[in-house]
DNA sequence: ATTTTATTTGAGCGATCGTTCAAATAAAAT
DNA sequence: ATTTTATTTGAACGATCGCTCAAATAAAAT
C-alpha cells in the first residue's frame, strides 16, 4: 500500500450537490468546482473522471436525500398520507428558503439538458422513477390502512403526486408565498384524486 | 439616410427563440446563434446588444406565442374552459414531438437562472404573470357563462392551471405518453377545483 | 532508513466563451 | 457621379472552458 487518499468523498460530494443543484449542470464550471471543495483538478479527475462523473455522483445523493426524508417524514406520521403531505411541505415550502435550491435538482436537469447528455437525462428518469415508486408504497400502504380509495392506482396518484411536487416547486421560486402554497398541499390531499 | 438593415428582425427572434428553448440561456452559445440567424457577431451586437438583450427579446416572442395559441384555441371553442383544456393539451402533448422543447420556457429559464441574472429572472416571472391574466380572464368569463362555480377565486384557478401545465410539461418529458397525459388533463377539469 | 506507490499539485493544453471595433460595404441623399 | 452614413464583416481580444500529465508529496511496506 501507499498513501491514502485524505479528501472526505462523501463531504465533497455533498458539496458539489448543492452547487451543481443550485447553478445546474452547465453554469457550474470545473472551477467553481475546484474552489468549492478545495481540490485540484488532477484530484478531481482521479476521483470522479470528468464533469458528468462528478455530476452523476451528485443526482445519486440528491435523489438518496429525497428518499431517506421521505422515510424520516414517515417515521414521524403514524399516517402515510400525513407523511406524504408532510414530505410535500418540506420540499416545496422549506427548501424555497434554506436548500440551495427551491426547485427539484432532477426536474431542473430535465428541463436543463438536451440529447448531447443523453447518459444523464437517462439517469434522472431513472431516479425520478424510483422516487416515484416510493410515493407508490406509501400511497399502498395508506390503501391498506383505508386512508386512500384502494379501487384507485397507486401508480397514478403517484404520478399526480409528482407532477404536482415539480409544479409547485417552481411556482413558488415564481411567488414564495408560505401560506398559499400550504393552502394548496392541502388541497391536493382534500380533494381528487384522494 | 443610408443603407438599410437588410435582416428579418422577427425571423431572426424566432430562431433564436428556438435554440435558447431548446439549449436554454447558458447552453446556448453566440457563435451557435451566429451560425443559426446567419448573423456576424457586429451585427447582432449592433441589433441586440448583449446575449442577455437577445434572450430577453426571445422571452417576449415566446410569451406572445403562446397568448396568442390561447386566443386560438378560444375562438375555436365556443366554450372557454374547452378552449383551456384544448391549449393544456396542445402545450402538453403536441409541442412534446414538434416544439424545440416539451418543456415551458419560461418554466425553463426559473429553473435555470440564478441571482446572477436576476434581470432576466423578473422578466420571465412578469411573462407567467402575463399568461396567468389571460387565464383569469378566461375562466371568470366561464363563470359567466356557468361553467365554472363563480364562488370560487378566477386567480386561483389560474394559478392552479399553471402548476399543472408546468409539471406536466417535465412529466410529459420524463414518461412521453399521449394517453396519459391526455387522461391526466381530461381529469383536471372533471374534478377539483373545476 | 529506504523503497514503493497511491495521491496531490498546479502549470498549462487547445478550444471556446461573450464581446469589440476598424475596415469594408451598399443604399439613400445630393 | 459623388458624398453620406447606417449596416455588415470577421479578425481578434482577454477570459474562461474542461481537462491532462509530469513532478512533487507523503504514508505504508520493507
């Protein structure tokens, strides 16, 4: 053996989240990178192999974030559906003012990039996916619990679940607006289709 | 007087309005304008000024695109909320094959932009205000005629629509379903709060 | 202590970025 | 035909882009 990398991967890449979350893909540069985390470029590309490297290792822990704060939400809430509202809250309203970004780092990579990196819309679909797949176990479990009409599809009203997440996540960038945006996570829950 | 400017000042916006939809502001390099509008770099800077003033007359263009696709769609349709329902589809589903983008510009340029260019974020926040008025207008006109329940706020509604046309139009890039996202839309208006 | 080797450094590569401006051009005015 | 002047051209500016790699470094193995 000999030396042993001293950078703390996990840190970094916690900070490259919020920059590249923050600024997207093109607008954040290899050196804003470098500067972020303290590390040379030759260091950066042995550990990471190029931009869309690092930014991969980014949309992993973004949409890993997610869903370990849905499971936190669902801790807290002896009601999944209460847990799925709480969620809502958490990314629509809270992240407006304390997350680098109010918007959803895996809506705005859709929205931002084209077929040239096709490999990354590839995996934020994927990971858009698997978010959505949890929303479809905590919607079964509420059917299970009689919380939720069980004749209906989990998978669509996860599917409506996201569409409105990503919806309401750039509406309140336009007009962050606490208590109208709380009035309308409610309302999703009060009204069709749940 | 002299010589005359011998370019197509609105055919040369309407493509540059293609590739910032498209690419977006950051992605969207000069020279890929400059060889798109067939313009040398003097004469664009003569015409527009900046990058930014270019983008900022492709808002413009884009925002009197899709009023103008609304009023369309109104006088086609006796009744507004038809009108309504039949522009969500046109800007759902039909742009997802034949548009530069699946996605709302506008929606795209919140996304993208940050305080960096806070300029052009104003402008497009006033554009989505723009398009949320016609809305307004048209749904208290469908209060009017008893389509829609005049207790209910024209502005809400409005808003409402909005945030379904803006996630929908990702959710229309991640997952491409005519089907769906017909069905998704029929529903929005046989429900809550319609 | 010396050797081995994974890691880190940072100068610098060629390419491209947004932008400028002096010179060339061409249509209107004389 | 000549002058005037708005427009167009395109070379080139300094800055920055993503990225490479030879040299320096330092911790583990001997």
């Amino acid at each position: 053996m000999a030396k042993v990398a001293k950078f703390d991967r996990e840190a970094v890449i916690d900070i490259a989240t919020k920059l590249y979350w923050k600024k997207g893909f093109h607008a954040t540069s290899m050196r804003n990178l470098q500067d972020a985390i303290d590390m040379r470029p030759g260091s950066i590309y042995a550990a990471f192999g190029s931009k869309e490297g690092l930014f991969t290792e980014t949309l992993r822990n973004y949409t890993d974030m997610g869903i370990e704060q849905l499971k936190q939400c669902r801790r807290e809430n002896s009601s999944p559906i209460e847990a799925l509202k709480a969620f809502m809250k958490a990314q629509v309203i809270d992240t407006q003012n304390s997350a680098p970004n109010g918007v959803c780092m895996l809506a705005k990579t859709i929205n931002e990039l084209t077929n040239e990196n096709q490999a990354l819309i590839d995996i934020t679909k994927a990971h858009l996916g698997e978010i959505a797949t949890e929303f479809v176990k905590l919607i079964e479990e509420a059917q299970v619990l009689g919380e939720v009409d069980n004749t209906k599809s989990a998978q669509e009203l996860a599917t409506h679940i996201q569409i409105q997440l990503v919806g309401l996540r750039t509406y309140g960038k336009v007009n962050n607006d606490k208590a109208q945006l709380n009035n309308i996570i409610d309302n999703i829950f009060n009204h069709y289709p749940f």
